[in-house]
C-alpha cells in the first residue's frame, strides 16, 4: 500500500452535518440554570419536590436587590394543558440573542476582496444566573463566536446589550452576562432564571419540549420526544476545524435554525438539555441533538467563575498518541476496532500502567472506544488521580487478547510542554498536526517516553505480517 493509503487511513473520521442556523449560525439548542448556579439555597427556602422536578425559590431581599425567582414545576402529564403550562412558566427564562460580525465580500469567482460588510445572526439563551451587578445567560459557543456586538431579547420584548463572559469551544457552551444596570425598568419581574433537571434520568420516549428563537422571529415551541439518550455524534468544529465527538440527547422535537442555546425541557419545565444540533439531509427528519445538561453545567458554572481553565486543567490525561482503527482495518487486517497506539508520553499515567506501543484501546470503563475523539472524551471526563479500566488487545500470532489495564489517570496539568513555540501555543482543543491527536493524544517529543519503531511503510508492512 502506498502512502497517501496510510495517511488517508489515519485521518478518516466520520462527520455529522450540523443544521445551519439563521444567517449562518448552526442550528441549536439549549442550556438552562441550575439552583446552584443561582446561589438561591445559601439563604432561600424551597419547595419539596420530586427528584427530577423544579423548585421554586424566594430569596430574600439583598444588597444587590431581588433576585430572580426559577421557574416552577408543572403537571408533568404529556397532554397540551401541560405543554402550554410548561411554555408559559419557562419562557421568562429564555432570550434571544443577536449577534453583529463582521464578514469579507468574495467576488463572482470566490476570491478575496478585502471589503467588509457587517453581518447579522440569531440565537438563543437561558438566564442561568445572577449576582449584585450582572445577569448570565448560557449559551452555545457558535452562537457568539466572531461576534462583534451582542443584543439580548427577553421574554418582555426588552433588549440590553450583552458581552461575552466566557466560552468553551471543545463543548460548544458560552456564558454571556448582561449588566443589571442595562435592564429596563419591570424587565426584572417578567424574567425567571431556569431550572436545570437531571439529564441521567431521562428516559427514551418521554416527553421533550423545545423553546427557543427559530429563525430569529422570536421564541417559539415545539415538542416530541426523546428518540435516544447517549447517542454519539462526530462534528467539525467550523472555527478550528477539530473534529470532536460528542455524546448527546436525540430529539424528535423540532430543532430549527435560531434554536441555538435554547432549551430542551422534560414534560415538568425543568431542562435536560441544550439544543445545539441537527441533521441536515433531504432524506432525514426530525433528527435534533442537545449537549445534555449534566454534561453542560460544571462548564457553564465555571465560565461564570472565572475559573474554567483550572477545571480543565484538572480533566483526566492519559499520555497516548495513536490512530483510529475502523470497519475497513478491521475486515482488510482482522484486527480489533479501537485506537492504535502510536507514542506513549514518557512518565505519563499510559506508561506507568504498563500500557504498550502498539497495542489497540477498544474499551475505557467496559465501554466501546472505536476513536481517538471517544477515547479523549473518555479520559477526560475523567479528573487527575481517577481510576480507570483500559482494555487493550496485543497481537499475538494473528489473533488479538484483550486484557483489562488499571490505570491511574494523570491530570491535563501534567502535560509536558514542547520546545517548538508553535506547538507550546496550540489551544488545548486543538488537534495536533498529523491527524487526528486530540488533548490526549498529542504526540510527545522524539527521546520522549515509547516513540513508534514504525514508519508509514513499517506500519503497513506490519499490518501484512500480523494483522490478517
């Protein structure tokens, strides 16, 4: 085999397309605000609830004001009663969001024109929380990427002008804040901060309501139900071109251009989900995506914080490098679907357990890895000092054993920094140059821990000798 034929095997991966959004956003979902984001258990009393209910909270009267009560739960039977009682308790918690970027002409032939034109996109929000000088509204990253202006609509018709807080590209999740003194006089009664349900519990089937700002005509509703829960999806991050694979709530529940950063919510009000996807495909329907809540609301905490960096910082690090595996390797070699590994970090946690160069990762924790974007998503879930099952399988004269490898995971702090400046400088979401590494699978140095004893061609060859 040539190459171009190890080199197209190494970056192949498999892309959903993403629903585009109004003028050029993604189509999107939505997150929501939990109590603790709020603070309102540090001096309110609450209303025993079930588990996977809202609470409502009243705050006392502080140096900063009032502040906003959540919203409260509802019957949660799936009948139209219930969904208009739903839409009417959470739409004070969702806005809308306009964003103003600035975009370059191209001429009839696709080329540059250095002449600029502002451009004009929607999305949506969820209040999430709020202090003595600022309003917070989670969102998707892509909603406010690039933009040079944000607007905020809420449920009254009001408008303030906003600023980005923070984001989290890798988790396309953003915090934008509103400055309290930027309200207009009531808009503080007619808006709630949302409350945020448990996502582990949802069940296929259930109910699933969608609020948000389809097609930038202002907040809407549609519902249907959760089609699946954990369901994988591979995407391009249009920014930096990293693919990423992240697992997410399916909706049946129409999820439109404008819908971005709107909420997904479960038949009580109380949201599981941020709409952030669909399946764009004439043959396709009623296929939408949500980054669900439990996965979104330590980062969106931490963007409100400050102190994202350190909690990213503290997510799991293996120290592998490697690539993946597929269906085709699979039936050409009758190997194990999995990650090779490449490159093992010197001292890194890989090392420690034991973990070899040339072995195929096919499980983390019992559960199937078949790519380097599963396999970071894995670890890093995962904080520093965390315990984890690793399954490889080792050729053994064709066949493949699998053996289970404990490992004590490293935190992304442990990370050795490159000389090359360039490298030293990529963003910790970025993927390496050479394919596909990911954070945790950033090549390491030459002399450093176990370096591949295999070219491109050695590779093959090896694959011709052992792999059939």
């Amino acid at each position: 085999m040539k190459q171009r034929g190890i080199k197209k095997f190494i970056q192949k991966m498999a892309v959903v397309a993403a629903g585009a959004a109004v003028f050029g956003l993604v189509a999107g979902g939505t997150f929501t605000g939990v109590t603790k984001l709020t603070g309102a258990f540090d001096r309110a009393e609450a209303s025993a609830v079930s588990e996977n209910q809202p609470v409502i909270v009243q705050e006392e009267q502080s140096s900063g004001g009032n502040r906003l009560l959540t919203t409260t739960p509802v019957d949660g039977s799936a009948t139209e009663a219930a969904v208009a009682a739903v839409a009417k308790e959470v739409m004070p918690s969702i806005v809308a969001i306009t964003t103003l970027s600035e975009a370059e002409y191209m001429d009839m032939f696709g080329q540059h024109t250095g002449q600029t034109y502002q451009s004009k996109a929607a999305g949506s929000g969820i209040i999430v929380a709020q202090d003595q000088n600022y309003l917070y509204v989670a969102t998707n990253n892509h909603v406010v990427s690039g933009a040079k202006e944000l607007t905020v609509q809420f449920a009254d018709n009001s408008t303030a002008p906003a600023e980005v807080q923070g984001t989290d590209s890798r988790n396309d999740l953003a915090v934008v804040k509103i400055s309290l003194s930027d309200l207009k006089d009531g808009t503080t009664d007619n808006i709630r901060v949302a409350t945020l349900g448990d996502s582990d519990q949802v069940q296929v089937g259930e109910t699933a309501i969608a609020i948000g700002n389809a097609l930038g005509y202002g907040q809407s509703v549609t519902t249907g139900i959760i089609s699946a829960a954990g369901r994988e999806i591979t995407s391009q991050d249009a920014e930096t071109g990293q693919t990423v694979t992240l697992t997410l709530l399916q909706t049946d529940a129409a999820i439109n251009p404008g819908n971005s950063g709107g909420a997904l919510l479960n038949a009580n009000g109380a949201v599981i989900g941020i709409n952030s996807a669909k399946y764009s495909d004439t043959a396709v329907e009623g296929m939408g995506f949500a980054i669900p809540v439990n996965t979104a609301k330590e980062i969106v905490e931490a963007i409100i914080n400050g102190n994202l960096e350190e909690l990213q910082m503290q997510a799991g690090y293996l120290g592998v490098s490697g690539w993946d595996i597929g269906e085709e390797e699979v039936q050409k070699y009758n190997m194990p679907q999995g990650v090779y590994i490449a490159k093992i970090e010197s001292d890194s946690a890989a090392e420690q357990a034991g973990l070899r160069v040339g072995q195929i990762i096919t499980k983390v924790d019992g559960k199937e890895i078949t790519t380097t974007s599963q396999l970071s998503q894995a670890v890093q879930s995962h904080k520093g000092g965390d315990t984890i099952t690793v399954t490889v399988a080792t050729a053994d004269n064709g066949s493949y054993p699998e053996t289970d490898v404990t490992v004590t995971l490293g935190s992304q702090a442990d990370r050795p920094q490159a000389e090359d400046a360039a490298t030293e400088e990529q963003p910790q979401d970025q993927p390496s140059e050479g394919g596909q590494d990911t954070p945790d699978q950033q090549v390491p140095e030459q002399g450093q821990g176990q370096p591949s004893p295999y070219s491109e061609e050695d590779i093959m060859q090896f694959f011709q000798q052992f792999m059939r």
